[in-house]
C-alpha cells in the first residue's frame, strides 16, 4: 500500500516519510524540494499545512528556515508506526530499482540497513557496470523514496576476490553477520573468496571508492548531480 493514497497527495507523502524517518533533523525548502524531487511551491504548501497540524515545527537559522518533525505531536508515535507498516520495505525497493543493471553480480545491505554504524557503507555492488551514470541515477531515486543518503561500493570481481583474502579492513566491515545478501550469483561463502579468472593482483589496492548523491560543495567543473568521494579506509 502506498502513503499517496492515505494522504492523498504525493508531496505530502513524501515529506511525511522524510521527515519521520529522520526525526531530531532539519531541512531547509529547498534543500527538501532536492531530496523528495517536487515542485518549491507544492513543498511550501505541504510544509504550511504540516505545520499548521502541529506534526512539524520552523525555526530560523542564519536567514534560512529549516523545518523538523515534532515528536511531541499527539499523532507522531501512531504515525511512526504507519509509516513503516504501509511502505514498502527497503530491501525490495532497492531490488526493484538494481534489477535494471543486468552485470551486477553480488548486492550486500549494510550500514543504515542493518543499523551499524561503524560500516563505512550501506550498499555494496559487485560486477561491472559501463554507464555509473545510470548507477548513480537509480540509487539517486532509492534515496529519494527512502528519504535517506545512502553510501554505496561498487567493485569488479577479481577486486573483491583480492579484499576478501587478504581481509581488507574496509570490506571485512561491510560483510558483518547482520549484512543482508539481496542478490548473489558469485555463490558467496565467508570462508572462501569468490573464484576468478586469473590470478588477481594482491598489491595496489588503493582506497575504495565510496559514493553518494551528496553533491560537492563548490562544484568548478563537474555539473553531474552525482560524485565520488573518496575515503582513506
């Protein structure tokens, strides 16, 4: 069942589900018109009316006004509640949205999925994928349906082959007992790496990349919504 059809409008839905699932956070207009992927003037309508009910309060911030849930609102705990029963759950909507990239080979769950914080990532991809346009395009609608950033790898084969037997300390971190495998046809088992054709290069691993749609702050050259931001694991 879709909130849309409780609430009776789209923007409204999305806002609610935004906001409810980042309770104690903040968002600016159109910081929110970015995130659920509507028009200003529909997001300002529903914000008025939202706060109108009580359900989320305003406050000023260096001339910005930034809107957050208010968990004591009457309604919030019984809407809490509804929000997670009527949607549908995250595991099938990220599946949903990867079964249009046909190369992926193995797809972990971790981090905010499984609520561990110490995971550098959420989502961890393994195969080959030519257009990360594309890749960064779809996830970029997960996370505007789920209402979240969502940090992802993405690796080929022979290099997750190489981190898993020499036990990377950034994938061992992503491949807890809690990680939730969505899809996999490497066959994956924890006491073996994945086999590959050839052997794989144990040297120069480099620092893997971790993505997300959370744009760049003062973007010069790149006008793509989308960047890698590299960590030092």
């Amino acid at each position: 069942m879709s909130i849309r059809r409780l609430f009776g409008s789209r923007t409204r839905s999305k806002l609610l589900n935004l906001f409810l699932k980042n309770a104690g956070r903040s968002f600016y207009v159109r910081e929110l018109t970015r995130k659920i992927n509507e028009e200003i003037n529909s997001v300002r309508r529903e914000l008025e009316n939202l706060e109108g009910l009580g359900l989320i309060s305003a406050s000023k911030k260096k001339n910005r006004k930034y809107y957050t849930v208010d968990k004591s609102f009457y309604l919030y705990p019984e809407l809490e509640k509804l929000i997670n029963k009527v949607e549908e759950p995250a595991e099938n909507k990220i599946v949903n949205h990867i079964k249009q990239l046909k190369t992926l080979r193995f797809v972990l769950l971790t981090g905010r999925f499984i609520e561990d914080p110490k995971s550098p990532i959420d989502v961890l991809m393994v195969g080959q994928i030519s257009d990360k346009h594309k890749l960064k395009g779809i996830l970029k609608r997960f996370e505007q349906e789920l209402g979240q950033e969502v940090n992802y790898a993405l690796m080929d084969v022979a290099e997750f082959s190489t981190r898993r037997s020499v036990k990377d300390r950034f994938l061992m971190s992503a491949l807890s007992d809690d990680a939730v495998v969505l899809y996999d046809t490497l066959k994956f088992k924890k006491s073996q790496p994945p086999s590959v054709e050839g052997k794989p290069k144990e040297k120069g691993l480099g620092k893997p990349k971790i993505s997300s749609s959370k744009p760049k702050k003062e973007p010069k050259s790149d006008s793509q919504p989308h960047v890698y931001i590299e960590k030092q694991i």
